[in-house]
C-alpha cells in the first residue's frame, strides 16, 4: 500500500523526524505523487500546429497534511516539538535537507504551516499541517559504484553497505577498460566521490574526463556532486573547501553519465566512489 511507505525527513545536519512508520506519524503521501512539467507553446506561423519547447521542472511547494499521536500526553508534546528543532535550522541556514519515501528522496525544506489542530481523546491526537518546499523537484535513487586499490595490484569493488544497490567489479591497475552501467532510462548525473592521497585526480567515463586540478590530502576527499552543481574537498575536521575553479575547463566536468554501459579508464592510485542519482519527476511505484 502506498501509504504504508515509511516516510520521513533528515535535515542537512542529519537528524531524522518520521513521518510515518513509527505509529505516531500518518500521512497521506499521494500529493507527493503529483507533479508536471513547465513548458512553452509556439504556434507555426502557418498556422496550423506548432512545437512545444523549453520543458522544466522548477522549484514546488506541496502541501501535507499530517496526522500525530502520542500514547500519552507528554510523548505528543514531544513528537510535535521534535518536528520543529529538526526542520527548521534548514531554514535558518537556508540548507535542505530531503525527505525520503521508501529509499527514494528529494531535497527540500519542510516547513511547519499554521498551528497546530487538536483532535479529542485527551489532546494525545493533533493535525498539523506541513509545506514541502522542493527546491529540487525530483525524486532520486541512487546507485554506487565503488572501486578500491587491494595489495597485489587489483582495483576491486567495496562491498561495504552504506548504500542498498552496488555492483562489484575487479579489475587490473592501469589504464585498462572498466564498465560502469546505467541501467535507468535517461542520463544520470553522478556524484563522485575521490580518497586522497592524490594528486590532480582525474577519471574518464566514455568521452568526457572528470578532473580537478588540485591535491587531495590522504586525510581529505574530493567531492563532484553534480546534481548540486558543486566541487569541494572535505578535510578531517569536516571543513569543506569550494574547489569549483579548480575543475579543468576544457572538458564538461557536470555531463551525466550516459544509459548503458560506459568504458571507464582512471589509473587506480585512489580510492574512487561513483553515485549515479536517478532522477525522476514522481515516486517509482512499488509492491
């Protein structure tokens, strides 16, 4: 049933509110199912038909309306109180978080709208409604490829479980031929995510190479994220470095990866994470 999906909101500092599957929190998520494409109409100066061009999908609000309990009268205070120390420094911050339907999210900020409407039963029920503010209006899966220099000269697939669909590879060190498969329906940007120590990293995924001009510390990692259109290292402490001027300009550093399956050439000196971020206008449907 599509409103059993469990569904709940992690700021950009990582803390988590449910929204539903705790059996305190219910929702009715089919508004998020609903979207649409912005576009222009031309007419033919013949006047008969035209084209339709300039599709986008630009920034949404959704408007929830959620339903909280707590078994007693002390847990709804602080059921509804947690919603609000989670959303809101997004706000604050002006940095989303995303909200997560199933594996599946979208980055957004969530805002509490109006007050908050008791129901009866000792005031342990409310309504209060929410606004999704999906500063990017697509929901995304992602998918990682991951390749680790082992000793004996082989770059291997990590299995570690940090994210629920991965593919294992091995390979030899090199220049030599690797594939990274796109299995979704269009291009998908990526986020890829390089372990220092290296020195000006550089990655080829069919035609386009992927470099920064830059040396990444083997406390530091370089991150590409795409679909945020940023470029930055992370040191030890969690400090970000914006490293966008670093990129090399000659090449598209932000072209997706292509459907089906890409030859990759890096020379295998580093640790190198690649995230393919399936991008779709509504939830994929499932069981």
């Amino acid at each position: 049933m599509i409103n059993d999906i469990p569904v709940r909101y992690v700021s950009s500092a990582g803390r988590a509110f449910v929204l539903q599957g705790d059996g305190r929190a219910f929702l009715d998520v089919f508004p998020l199912f609903r979207f649409s494409w912005d576009y222009e109409l031309v007419n033919s100066t013949s006047g008969m038909g035209g084209a339709a061009t300039n599709f986008a999908r630009f920034p949404k609000t959704v408007d929830l309306e959620l339903r909280l309990r707590g078994y007693d009268r002390q847990g709804f205070l602080d059921k509804i109180n947690e919603l609000h120390r989670v959303a809101e420094p997004d706000l604050v911050s002006a940095t989303p978080g995303r909200l997560y339907l199933g594996d599946q999210y979208m980055v957004c900020y969530l805002t509490a709208a109006g007050g908050v409407s008791s129901a009866p039963r000792n005031g342990h029920f409310a309504t209060q409604a929410l606004t999704v503010l999906a500063v990017r209006p697509f929901w995304c899966r992602e998918v990682e490829f991951q390749f680790v220099p082992q000793s004996g000269g082989e770059v291997e697939n990590d299995m570690a479980k940090k994210y629920n669909l991965r593919y294992p590879y091995r390979y030899n060190t090199g220049l030599n031929a690797r594939q990274l498969y796109n299995n979704f329906y269009l291009p998908t940007p990526m986020i890829i995510t390089i372990q220092g120590p290296a020195s000006t990293p550089a990655i080829q995924i069919g035609s386009n190479v992927y470099r920064v001009n830059a040396q990444v510390l083997a406390t530091e990692y370089l991150v590409i994220d795409q679909p945020a259109r940023q470029i930055y290292t992370v040191g030890e402490t969690g400090q970000r470095v914006n490293r966008f001027n670093d990129r090399d300009k000659r090449t598209d550093i932000f072209a997706p990866a292509p459907v089906g399956n890409s030859t990759v050439l890096y020379n295998g000196g580093f640790v190198v994470s690649i995230r393919l971020v399936q991008q779709r206008s509504a939830p994929e449907w499932t069981e």
